[in-house]
C-alpha cells in the first residue's frame, strides 16, 4: 500500500532533505516536522513509501558518499568520516565495514584499482552499483556474520 500523494510529497520534501545535507544529525522529530506529520506517522510512512526507515536510508547515504570520497579525493580517512557525519572514526570504519565488507582503506585500495575498468561509466551509474544494501539493520548483519564463525572444539586436558 502506498501512501497518499499529498504525505508522499511531505516525505519527499524531508528525503532531499537529507540527500542535500547527510553530514548533519536528522532525528525522526525534526524530519517529522518538515514533513508536517507527527514523528510515528512519519517513520512508518517513510518506511512504506521509500523501503527503508529513515536512519537506514541516512546511512546508506554517508556509505555511499563516502565511498564516492575515498575513491576520487585523496583526503584522509578521518576527513572523510567528518565530512559524512561521523563524529568518532572508530564507528565510521566499524560501521563502513559491517555495511561494505570492507575496511576505508581497503575500499580505496580496491577503487582505485577498478578505476581503469570503469572506462567513461557516469559517477550516477556507478553510485547505484556501489550502493550499499541496508534492507536489513547493520547489527543483524554483524550478528549473522558473528554465527558463520564458529569456534573450534577444544579438548579438555586431563
């Protein structure tokens, strides 16, 4: 069920919002109140209208600018995790691993390897192929990535 044109419009205006600004903070009640409509109301439409909740939505942004940074600029990591909203470098790389598979540095290393193969592919195009996937939260990620390792069997001695 989609929500109705006037509330998607509300959504929209609160979304760009965000896709203009993803370094600053955007807590449910002030994008609620862009969009007119109480906070509740506004996180279940949003997650209706736009498949993802709205902090997930910000965090595939800031994964994506930042990833974007790490392969055009040669600004150092923590730049690049103030740049896109991070206040501590140690949760930008935790997080940008959980969500990428793989550490700032080692995103940069990989890019800018691939960076021949791209040939003239448009900046837009290869964003939406690097996007990352957050339809699942990133704490059920690394919880699932946290059950493949299973310990070895120890023996006790006797």
């Amino acid at each position: 069920m989609k929500p109705r044109p006037d509330l998607l419009r509300r959504l929209l205006r609160a979304k760009d919002r965000m896709d203009a600004a993803p370094d600053q903070d955007w807590p449910i009640p002030r994008l609620a109140e862009l969009s007119a409509v109480s906070p509740a109301y506004f996180a279940r439409g949003f997650k209706q209208a736009f498949g993802l909740p709205p902090h997930r939505y910000l965090l595939t942004r800031r994964i994506e600018r930042a990833t974007a940074l790490l392969r055009d600029t040669d600004a150092p990591v923590i730049d690049i995790a103030l740049q896109t909203g991070w206040r501590s470098i140690g949760t930008f790389g935790r997080i940008f691993r959980d969500i990428t598979g793989e550490s700032p540095g080692e995103c940069r290393l990989r890019a800018r390897n691939a960076l021949d193969t791209r040939g003239g592919m448009p900046e837009c195009v290869v964003r939406a192929v690097e996007r990352p996937d957050l339809k699942s939260a990133v704490l059920e990620k690394r919880r699932r990535a946290g059950a493949t390792k299973v310990a070895a069997p120890t023996e006790e001695a006797p």
